[in-house]
C-alpha cells in the first residue's frame, strides 16, 4: 500500500512539473521578467503607427519616416533587436494593443482621462493644439464662434472629434445654431482635402497639422481661431508593460536632456515645444 502511495506522489509530482513546463512553452505567455526582457530575447519588437500624422509620422516613397520615427529608431538601436512596425488606422491601434497583436504604440496619441485609465502613456514626445482651419478667400469664419451653421471636419475617434461635439453643443447652449453637419474622416490628410475642395466650410485640426498644410498649398488655407486646450502626445503600452513603459521613459528623457530632441522637433516643425517629466497624466492614469 505505502509503495502505491509513494507511486501516485511521484506521479503527481511529475504531471504538475510538465504541465508547467508546457505552459512556459507556449507562444505569448510573458516571461516573469517582463515584455522588455521577451523583446531582447527574441530581438524583435512589434509597434504599431498610423503612418498618416504628418510631420510626427508619415509615410515616404513606401517607408514611414518623421519625427516620432527618428526617436524611435533610435530606442530600438539602443535595445539591438529588430523592429517589425505596422501602418494601422488609427481606429483599431488602442484595441488591438490590448489585444496582443503588438507590442507597443508608437504614433501621436493625445493624453486624456479616459485612456488614461485603460492604456500606460509613456511622457509626452510632443504638443498639440486645435486649430481651426478654414479656406483663404473664406469671410463668412472669423472666429470658432461662427461655425454655427457650417459644415465642419474632423478626424474620427480622434481626440478632436469631442472637442468638435462639444463646442457645437455650447454653440446651442448660448442660443446660436450647432454645427449645421460634423463629417468624421478616417485621416486628418482626408479632411485636407475635403476642405481644398470645398465640400466643407472648416476643418478641426492639429496646430502641427495646420502648419504642414499651409506649407504645402501657400495661399490655399488660413487658421481663424484656437479651440480647446493644447494637449501632449505620447506613445501607449499595455498597463501590465510597464517595464517598457518605463525604459521608454529614460530613452525619451536622455533625449531631452541631450538636446537631440530640440534639434529635431526645430528640422521638423521649425519649433521647439514643452516637454514635461511629470505632471502631464491626468488623476487616475495607469
């Protein structure tokens, strides 16, 4: 009886020692050391872009290029592993981060309550500010007041298309029209186009974004009114990645501190802007 029972220990003792190295063994269970650790042992780090954010990120003769790009070559040097990143609307980055397609989100993502408390923001990379964009010969838009009754453009699940919601509910609230139509595009470059060609009277947009299109078509459009607070762009993790969050942060910061960062933010916007070590996440953040 004793040596049936001692047989049926070692048994269990050895079921529970496979089922565990089984475990270990399979594809996208994390190490106890972190994704950053997984990334180097696999020298391979999976980030996500919407390549369509010009001058933070866009695409060029079929490459993403642009400022974030330069930051982020760098990071990935420093860690020695190859980077795999993928040109994604914007719509499904944040999902599918959550979902495990990749690692990481790499592409200008506004800082705001909500995300905050389901996504890790790394420090900001840059500023923005909306502005509101309207054709040059157009008389009829002074100020964000007079959009009342016009046709109006934004990015959709931006963080601009609340703003864009919320103004044209004030516009309501202090006895004027609401916007006479809010179109949602699926990039801001769409709705560029949309305003050229006067299939709407204003476009809700980016400072950054403003700046590149007046650049590109001079004479075509002019910027009539701020709207909304500026807001930080940064890069997203999952809240259980910290560790990468993290070491995103050292990167950036010796960036900062080096001057490197100054030095591309003025080769690509022609400014430099605020970059905060702190203070910058809102109550609640991950």
């Amino acid at each position: 009886m004793f040596s049936s029972i001692r047989n049926i220990s070692i048994l269990r003792a050895t079921t529970v020692a496979a089922v565990c190295a089984f475990a270990i063994s399979i594809p996208g269970v994390a190490s106890a050391d972190g994704l950053l650790a997984k990334i180097k042992k696999d020298g391979k780090f999976n980030v996500a872009t919407e390549a369509a954010y010009e001058p933070y990120e866009f695409m060029k003769d079929g490459k993403i290029v642009g400022y974030s790009k330069q930051i982020l070559n760098h990071v990935v040097a420093d860690l020695g592993v190859n980077l795999n990143q993928l040109d994604l609307p914007f719509q499904g980055i944040l999902p599918g981060l959550l979902a495990n397609k990749y690692d990481f989100v790499a592409t200008s993502v506004s800082i705001n309550a909500k995300r905050a408390k389901k996504y890790a923001y790394t420090r900001p990379v840059g500023t923005n500010q909306n502005v509101v964009l309207v054709r040059v010969k157009e008389d009829r838009i002074k100020s964000s007041d007079d959009l009342a009754g016009m046709v109006v453009a934004t990015q959709l699940a931006s963080s601009m298309e609340p703003v864009a919601k919320e103004h044209s509910a004030k516009l309501k609230a202090d006895g004027k029209k609401g916007y006479g139509d809010l179109k949602l595009f699926q990039a801001i470059p769409e709705t560029i186009v949309a305003l050229a060609s006067s299939q709407v009277d204003a476009v809700i947009v980016g400072s950054v974004q403003a700046a590149v299109a007046l650049k590109k078509r001079p004479g075509t459009f002019k910027i009539v009114s701020k709207l909304g607070n500026p807001r930080y762009l940064a890069w997203v993790a999952r809240p259980a990645d910290k560790d990468l969050r993290d070491y995103m942060n050292v990167q950036i910061g010796k960036l900062v501190a080096s001057g490197k960062i100054a030095e591309w933010q003025k080769e690509w916007f022609g400014f430099e802007m605020d970059m905060p070590s702190e203070g910058y996440l809102p109550e609640g953040a991950q």
